[in-house]
C-alpha cells in the first residue's frame, strides 16, 4: 500500500465514496489527526513516508517539501494555490492538481448571503432582539442598487449570475480579457477598477492572491471605495489590509464588511469587536455538494496517479 496523506479536514466525512475511491487504487490513507488546519511543523510531521498528499490551505514551501522527500502529488482540495510553491514543485518532480469547479457554486451562495445579511443588518437585528431590543432596522433593496465584482471567473461570474434576478446593477474588472464574454452572459458591465471602485455600493473580491493583488486593498484603495459602500471577500484574506479596513469602517468610509478569509487564521483580530461586519471561518466552500465535489475531484487524482494514467485537472 503507498501511503495517502489527507491533510485536509474534514475527509469524507460525509460521503465515504473518497476514501473508497483512494482505497481501491491502492492508497493507504491516512487522515489529519488534529481535525483542523494544519500548522507547518504538525505538516511536517505527518508527511514523511507520503507519497501523495490531499491538500487544504496549508504552505508547501521549501522546507516543507525537505520533510517529504518521497511525496510525488499534491492534490488540491479547492482552487486556491497561493500555498503551493508551483516552480519548485516541478524543480522537484511533484505534480500538482486541483478541484477548479468543486467549490465555486458554494463559495457563490455564502457572497450573496453575506450581502443580503449586510445589507438588511440582518445579525445586527439578531444581536439586539437577544439583548432586549426590539427595533426594525431599514436596510438597502438590492434592486436599487450597484454591485461591483473585482474578478469575474468562475467565483465571480457565478456570483453575478445569483444577482441578476435581484435586478441590481451589476459591473465587472477582471485583467482577462476572455472576461468580456462571461460579463455579457451574466449582463454585468466591464468597468475599469478605478470605475468599479468609485460606483459600486457593493463590492464583492474574487481574485487570486497574486504578488499583484496581496494587499490590494489597503488604506489607499479603501479611501477609493464609494463612502458608505460596503466590501465582501470571499477569496483570499491577504488582499485586504485588515488594520486599514478597521480605519476605513471606524471613519465611517465603509458601512460595513463580510469577511470569509483572512491574513492570519484563526482569525483573533479587532474585526470580532464591530457589529457592522460579519465574520465566518473560511467556509465558503463548505457546502455538502461543494465538499463532496472536492473531495472527489482529489481522490481521483490521487487514484489516477496510483494507477498510472493522466491525472485530471493537473497543474505541474
């Protein structure tokens, strides 16, 4: 048997079909015993003898990959590869997959949630009736208002598609010109990001982390934003400067926040004080068709290395 490291969490937990699907391709899997992200030195500790792993979030840097010198696959559960060190991946003869599909759709609904809860302050009303205050709040219709999505992919383009039967107005930047296309599909506008950041009431991030866009939204670009506006993201924590956003929501630029990810995770930050921003544990990919998605995706990867034929939806 050739040992399978799943160090993501959870791992067929709700459907065994990928463990099975490992199993039978002759993987001995072995699964994260913290139940949770792993910590560097915990990755480096499990992965010696692993020659795959099935990947979460966590960092394949240099001296991760020194700790697992028989590791020839890394299959990512997602679509996020700011972790993985592509180049010396193939330096060192480790392929590399993903799941591109597996958790766009999940990722979509949790952003379009998130800014009908915003925009109708819906936990803001939650924590005051549990404090005894009974007061209606009057909250934005989406009909009558402009959405901006910086990054129009599968994320993206999945998001604009759930808003169009609100009837909002809804524009689009992506650096990909092939964007042009999946814009006028979904009636969104192209816009420049200047343009996109100066109109939208509601601007929605679903771009990689890119040495281009880490930090992107510092204190600089918040000052761009439209005063009163509010920012969702969904997609990497790293392109939000998380000191500025605090300055950017205490001065009243913004209205509000919905955060998914964040620089560091756990999440402990400033962030958990204010009421008008809403926080949850980078689980937009964490719907039960999305995780079966994914998790699948990996496992046959992971089988179809085992076997020797092509790996599906491989990177390096």
């Amino acid at each position: 048997m050739r040992r399978v490291l799943a160090s993501t969490h959870p791992f067929g937990h709700l459907d065994p079909t990928p463990r099975e699907v490992v199993a039978r391709a002759g993987g001995e899997l072995v699964l994260n015993p913290h139940e949770r992200k792993l910590t560097p030195d915990e990755l480096k500790a499990l992965l010696p003898g692993a020659e795959v792993v099935i990947a979460s979030t966590e960092r394949y840097s240099a001296d991760v990959l020194d700790a697992a010198p028989e590791l020839r696959l890394i299959a990512r559960t997602g679509v996020g590869l700011d972790g993985i060190d592509l180049e010396l991946c193939r330096a060192r003869g480790v392929q590399v997959s993903w799941t591109p599909d597996g958790p766009s759709d999940s990722v979509a609904e949790l952003t379009v949630g998130l800014i009908v809860s915003l925009l109708r302050q819906v936990l803001a009303a939650d924590r005051a009736i549990r404090g005894g205050d009974w007061s209606r709040r009057t909250g934005w219709l989406l009909r009558e208002r402009t959405v901006g999505l910086l990054g129009l992919g599968r994320c993206g383009s999945r998001v604009a598609k759930l808003l169009a039967p609100f009837g909002c107005r809804l524009l689009g930047c992506d650096v990909d010109p092939a964007a042009a296309s999946r814009a006028a599909a979904a009636g969104v506008e192209v816009v420049e990001l200047p343009e996109l950041l100066a109109r939208s009431e509601v601007l929605s991030l679903h771009v990689p982390l890119t040495p281009e866009t880490r930090g992107l939204f510092d204190a600089s670009h918040l000052a761009q934003l439209l005063p009163g506006s509010y920012l969702i993201n969904t997609a990497r924590g790293e392109l939000v400067d998380e000191p500025a956003l605090c300055d950017a929501l205490e001065a009243g630029q913004l209205a509000g926040a919905a955060l998914d990810v964040y620089a560091e995770e756990p999440y402990q930050g400033p962030l958990t004080a204010r009421d008008d921003v809403i926080l949850t544990a980078h689980m937009g990919s964490c719907s039960d068709a999305g995780r079966r998605a994914m998790e699948l995706g990996a496992a046959r990867a992971v089988a179809a290395y085992l076997q020797g034929e092509p790996i599906p939806d491989r990177l390096v």
